[in-house]
C-alpha cells in the first residue's frame, strides 16, 4: 500500500525552487511574489464549500469501507511531558492489535511521538509495520535556533525515525520573512537523510491557528512544498483551532494544485481536534472531492489523532455487529491522568 | 473511475401523505370545482403520477376571488397588524415543524435534490414569514409613505422552479400588509402548494384569506382577467409577463412581475479562483440552473480563461446527478419533459453555431428527465445560448480583456435580473456594481437570498422588487384615502 522509505531528494530544494520560480538566485523578494501571487481565498465561500462536503452522506458499505481506511492513516499521537516508556509502549500495543476482538482490524499508519521516545517505539512495533514519527525542531513552538532543531532531527533519525514533524517558525513567516522558513525546512530535510542515503519523510507543520487566515495557510502550504516537506501538516495539536476541515480543504487544494504544477505529489496531516468517526468521513469526503481518490492511501493522508481510534473502533463494532457496544468494550490505552 | 463510492444515501419518502386527487383550497377548505377537468402531476424523476389535480374553472377562479373579497371586507380587513402577524409567525413555525414533509414533496414534485430543498427552499420559506410576520404591525415605520394600506385581493401566480419558495415571496408579503391571496402554483407542481393549504388550515387563518387553486395557464389568465382582482404578482417567463402587462393594461390593476434572466457571473484574474469556481457552479448548477437568475453566462478574463475551464471541468466531475431523494444528490432531474426539449433544442443550437461543447459525462437514470451538466466554451454574445434563456444546467462561457468591456458585455441583454462579480478589489466591485444593470448583484457569491433583501428586475427581467421594505411597497397604497 506505501512504499516503505522515500528516496533521497534528488535536486537540492534551492535549485528547483529557482527554477520554478524563474529567477537565477532565490531571495525573500522572489517567494514572496511568487506566494502572494497565488490566488487568494475567499473566507466565506472556503468554509462554505467545507460545510457542503460535511452534509454528505456516508453510510453502509461506504461507512465500512472509510472507517477502515481512517484507521489505517492515524498517526497515533501521544506527545505529553508526562510521556513515559511505558505509555509509548502501551500505545504500540495498541498500535498493533487495535482491536482485541477483530484481528482484521487495520492497523494505523503510526505512532507519534517525541524524539527521545523514539527507541522504546521501534523496539514496541518491531516487525509490525507500524511506522514511527518524531516530533522535532522544538517542537511545538519551534522557538530555537537552527543547530538545535537540527540535532533534534538528526537525533530522532537516527535512533531509527521513520518520519518526522517539523515545525516552521510561524514568526518568521508571520513577519514576511519567507527565505527563513524555507530554509529552515530545506536544511531539516537534509537533515532528514540516513547515513545509508535513505530518508526519513519529513511532515511540515505550519500550525494553522496561528497562521489564522486563509491566505497564509495557502502560502505556508506552497512554501513548504517549495522547500521540501513530503507532507505538510495543520498543527501541533497545542494550540486551537487546530486541524479545521475548512484549513484542511486549502492544503488539500494546495497539493492538488502543486501536483499539477510539478506532477509530484505531497501528502496531507490533518492533526488536533479530530475526534469522531464522523469527522473523519467528512476529512474522507474532501480528500476525495477536492484532491482526488489518489489522496485516499494513508501514504498521501493522516489523521494525527489519539482518541479518534476508538471511536472508529467502536463505530466499526458496531457495523459488524449491528449494536453499539460501549467505551469500555475497546481497549484504553491513553487515558486521561487527571 | 472513483475509489470512494458513496452508498446510496435516501431520503425516506414515508414521512409524505400524497393523496389520490386534489380539490381546489377555497374559502379554507378544500372544493370539487366546477366545470374544471383534471390532471396529472408526475415525479420528473421517475415520471411515476404522484397525484390527479384539478384544472381550475373560470367559475372557479370566480368563486376563489369571491371568498377573498369576503375575508376582505370581513374578519382580515378589519384585524389589526399585530393581530395578523400572529398568523404569520404561526404559519412560519408550522413550516418548521414540517420542513421535512415540505422538503420531501417538494424533490418528488419538483425534481430538486433534497439537499437544496431541505437547507434552502423549505427554510428561507419560513425564513420569509417570519421576516413579514414582523413587519405586520410596523408598517406605517417602513418609510413606505403615509398611510399604508393593502390593496385588497391579490392574485398571484408562480412558477415551477422554486413552488413552496415562491409561494411565500408572494403570501407572507400580501398577508403581512392585510391582503387577501388567489394563488396559482405552477401546473407541474402543485403538491406543496396544496400542502401549504394543510398549514393554512392548521394556523386557523380566517377563511378565504388564502385560496390555492390549481391548473395551467387558462386558469392562470382567469386571475389575471378577474375584474375584482386589485393587483397581480407574477414570477414566471417574461414570454407571460408580456401577456399580463397587456391584459391589465388600462385596468386598475397594480402588478409585479418577476421575469427571466441572462446573469453574467464576472471573473477576474485576480479573484479567488477556487471559491470562484464553486460560485460559477452554484450560479448554473444549483436547481438543475432552473434559476431565474441563475448566472448562465460566465464572463471570465481572458488572461485566466484556460486556467478557470480547467478547474471548472474537474470541479464539474465531481457533481453528483440522479436521485433526487438521496442526500448525495447534487443534480436532480429537469422538471418537465417540455423543459428538457426546450435544453435539448437550445443547446443543439450552440453547437450548430459553432460553441464548443463538453459535459462531465456523468451516468443518467433511464426513466425520467435528466440533463448532463454542460459547458459551451468559444461563445460569442450573438449566439443564441448567449442570448436566450436556457433554464437549464448549462453554462455558456465568454471572456473580456478589461472591466469596461466586461461591463458591456454583461449588459449587452434584454434581461437584468441578477450579475456577480468576482475580484479581490473591493474598489472594483462597487465600480462594477454601480454600472452592471441587474437588479441584484453579488460579489464574491452568487445565488444568496434573504428575506431582508429585495429582488427584482430591469429591464425585460420585470418590475418591481420581492423581499425587504421594497417588497412590502408592491402589496400598499399609501397617501390620504378617497
């Protein structure tokens, strides 16, 4: 269904950049002509669209279908400072056999988790498939300098990081200063390369709620994929809003219209906020009728989510068996410590 | 072709009772006619009869005018405003409670998807009753002049685009301001008009204050004709406004009439293209484009045109044409088989002329009348599809160099009922706005209506103006009384 590990980056990010952009040295001035010539969008008419996607009607087969699908793009999220090897454990468990009752139940794409964590997680999944994700460059709130973010991706790479989420400096980009952030996410793929030349995929988190308007998550969508990121991501999951589907609908046009461009493809996180069955086929939905079914493989689509698994769980139960079971007829393995 | 195929998804028809035959709603209760014939009223989608109406009489029609004329000079003509706005907020949550039963007939009857006549028709319906509900007793601080006071009995005859929704654009209006009601709904669907009589009865309106009679358009001329009728309020083609002008010419008789369109949707190239091209969308393929102001002619700057057909094509693969019922229905059947040739006849004409012609090329039941969504790209103003109504979901494609030719284009119609823009340059749009003659004009939107605001025509589009303090002047009089 996915390929496992993606090639090496064959041009260097500035180069091609140049090259799209028609200009013989990327500066400031260039990206931002060329991201504030993108067309702009129309607030009303984006969360408009969104809403009608939502009014679609999922059911029978095609609910059984999506709800296996959804499960099968979570990147199952934990990323508290009470995080212990334990949990991560637990929610490799649960990665790995998400429910005790249907062996077919897919598995998830990942587990997402901080970087020092990243050891007991490949140790937990081992062979199964699962794939591990690392948070990085100080994450969230990405506020230092370069070196650091650097080594904590080199970091979580090589303790055998499958994936990594970066985050840009909102306030660079907030502040016009557009070369910084591409740099940035330019310098962290690299980063991103394994001694054996392989790499880890990079997801590029923009954290939508701070970006606040329309125009600038398009912008911070195009600038990331300019740079590099195999994904681009709506947030942390720290700071709300976070993963709108109408934010979601502009990043989806973004790598639709990026693809048409460049006939390469990026993939889409959607993360925070998701928490029901739902939702998640309202994110189906607009996955398909915005970007294309191309989108729909958990190669190219995410949820970064933790309690949206087991209301897909349940959901599931009860299409198999045709009654609602319970909370406590899935298994918990993130509870609440409060 | 799409990975993500979508169950079916129906509306359950249950919650409808259809029956058999239908009278004629007079003096609030339902009436064999007299000397009327029948006929049928078909599912567009399945031409399956859903019911037998009764084509109304002139005897009819006269005893219709003479209960209304009684409820008049009776118990309506002499209740207070805030008295009769009671009726009309009644009348507006009764159509809430019932919104699903409207929504329902209203997609069998009228072969609308039930997506648009649940979140649109059945609630801007209510939507208008409670609006004019409050306007009953604030009539004489609507700025409408001295002294207002209803004309006495209306007749009033809509059409098939939107039944229940014109319905009360027409009543709530007449009713808030102490008229009485003859309403004629279309003959292709009367179903929700009868069912609105259900209402009238339910909100224990005075008899004769509304009176729903059916049939075609000999019925039609029968109110038009009425002498006891005070004014007339049309929506329909201008074909038969044209017909209602010189009827009442010389007469009494005050009339508004809301006609045809030609709306020019007008895209710049540096407007929102995505939400553009949903708001072309919306403008031509919202009601199978049966929109009198449906924006049928997309005039897009040159310099973007390949760009916007492009992502306008792949938007249109993705609208869903079928059953009008389920929930998944973007596109629902065309109403009539006379429509459908109609469609059929123009668009062999666009292409006869030399238009380009593409459609998404989308699977269509076999019973039933359907019509793909269609393009025509390399129109010129001369071609007909350029020129004439289509009332159907098809979109002709022009382009311009500069605003003022934009302008000139758009203008360039016998029509002037609606036009949109679409600029991210606010100073441009009031410019565009100020020379566009249409009597609505959105920006950045298209197909928005509210209650509070008032829509109408220029030009061969008709006159006079429904909705807001505008459309409550079309059903007074004001000044010193005789």
């Amino acid at each position: 269904m996915s390929t496992p590990t993606a090639a090496a980056p064959s041009v260097d990010a500035t180069a091609r950049a140049r090259d799209l952009l028609g200009v013989s040295r990327l500066t400031n001035a260039a990206l931002t002509s060329w991201l504030h010539g993108l067309p702009g969008v129309d607030q009303v008419g984006c969360e408009a669209r969104a809403a009608g996607l939502g009014t679609r009607s999922i059911k029978t087969t095609s609910k059984a279908w999506g709800i296996d699908l959804a499960i099968s793009m979570i990147d199952l999220t934990t990323l508290e400072g009470a995080d212990t090897p334990g949990k991560v454990r637990g929610l490799c468990a649960k990665a790995i056999t998400p429910d005790p009752t249907d062996l077919a139940t897919p598995r998830p794409a990942a587990i997402c988790v901080y970087g020092d964590m990243v050891p007991t997680a490949k140790e937990a999944l081992g062979q199964s498939g699962v794939k591990v994700a690392a948070v990085a460059t100080a994450f969230p709130s990405g506020r230092a300098l370069m070196p650091v973010k650097l080594a904590d991706t080199r970091d979580a790479v090589s303790a055998g990081a499958d994936e990594i989420d970066m985050v840009i400096d909102r306030g660079a980009f907030l502040s016009g200063d557009y070369l910084t952030v591409f740099r940035e996410i330019a310098e962290v793929a690299e980063a991103c390369v394994r001694t054996d030349g392989t790499r880890a995929r990079l997801k590029v988190i923009m954290e939508t709620g701070e970006l606040v308007t329309y125009d600038n998550v398009r912008r911070a969508s195009w600038l990331s994929m300019l740079a590099g990121g195999d994904f681009i991501k709506t947030s942390t999951g720290k700071v709300s809003p976070a993963a709108t589907l109408p934010v979601t609908l502009i990043m989806l046009e973004a790598v639709r219209d990026w693809r048409d461009l460049t006939g390469e493809m990026v993939g889409v996180k959607p993360a925070g906020g998701i928490r029901t069955s739902k939702d998640a086929l309202k994110f189906l939905v607009t996955v398909s009728e915005i970007a294309g079914d191309d989108w729909l493989d958990p190669h190219w689509f995410r949820f970064g989510a933790s309690s949206l698994l087991n209301d897909l769980l349940l959901q599931r139960q009860r299409m198999a068996i045709g009654a609602y079971s319970g909370a406590d007829y899935v298994t918990d393995d993130s509870p609440s410590l409060y | 072709m799409a990975k993500f195929e979508y169950a079916p998804a129906p509306e359950s028809r249950a919650v409808v009772d259809i029956k058999p035959s239908y009278g004629l709603f007079i003096n609030g209760e339902f009436t064999e006619s007299q000397g009327g014939s029948a006929f049928k009223t078909i599912s567009p989608a399945t031409e399956e009869v859903l019911a037998e109406v009764t084509s109304a009489s002139e005897a009819d029609v006269d005893r219709a005018v003479a209960a209304a004329r009684r409820a008049y000079n009776g118990a309506w003509g002499r209740m207070s405003g805030a008295d009769r706005g009671k009726y009309l907020f009644r009348i507006a949550r009764i159509l809430q409670e019932r919104a699903r039963e409207f929504a329902v007939l209203e997609s069998l009857d009228n072969g609308k998807p039930i997506k648009e006549s649940r979140d649109v028709d059945v609630p801007l319906a209510a939507a208008h009753f409670f609006y004019h509900a409050g306007w009953a007793d604030k009539l004489d601080y609507a700025g409408l002049g001295t002294n207002p006071r209803p004309h006495g009995v209306v007749g009033q005859v809509i059409p098939w685009n939107f039944p229940i929704l014109m319905l009360a654009w027409k009543i709530a209006p007449a009713l808030a301001t102490g008229n009485t009601v003859v309403i004629k709904p279309a003959e292709t669907t009367p179903l929700t008009a009868l069912l609105f009589a259900e209402v009238v009865q339910q909100a224990d309106l005075p008899p004769g204050v509304v009176n729903i009679i059916t049939g075609a358009g000999a019925t039609g001329q029968a109110i038009v004709d009425h002498p006891d009728i005070d004014k007339l309020a049309f929506t329909g083609s201008t074909g038969v406004g044209k017909m209602i002008a010189r009827s009442i010419a010389g007469t009494r008789k005050k009339a508004t009439l809301e006609l045809g369109g030609k709306a020019a949707n007008i895209v710049f190239d540096d407007a929102p293209l995505d939400q553009a091209v949903e708001g072309i969308v919306n403008g031509i393929f919202f009601n199978q484009g049966h929109v009198c102001c449906a924006g049928s002619r997309l005039l897009v700057q040159e310099n973007i045109a390949d760009d916007v057909e492009k992502r306008l094509k792949r938007r249109l693969e993705t609208l869903r044409v079928g059953d009008p019922l389920d929930k998944n229905t973007d596109v629902g059947a065309i109403n009539s088989k006379a429509q459908l040739q109609r469609i059929v006849d123009l668009t062999a004409a666009g292409e006869a002329e030399g238009a380009e012609r593409w459609d998404n090329g989308c699977a269509l039941p076999s019973k039933g009348f359907w019509f793909r969504p269609t393009v025509f790209t390399g129109v010129s103003q001369t071609h007909r599809i350029a020129q004439e109504e289509i009332f159907g979901p098809v979109l002709s494609v022009l382009t311009f160099r500069t605003p003022h030719e934009a302008v000139a284009k758009a203008n360039n119609t016998p029509y002037g009922l609606s036009a949109g823009i679409w600029t991210e340059k606010g100073s441009r749009i009031l410019w565009m706005a100020d020379q566009l003659r249409a009597g609505v004009v959105w920006a950045n939107t298209f197909n928005k209506f509210d209650p509070t605001s008032p829509f109408g025509g220029y030009k061969e589009s008709g006159y006079g103006r429904e909705g807001g303090r505008h459309g409550l002047a079309a059903y007074v009089t004001t000044g010193d009384s005789k």
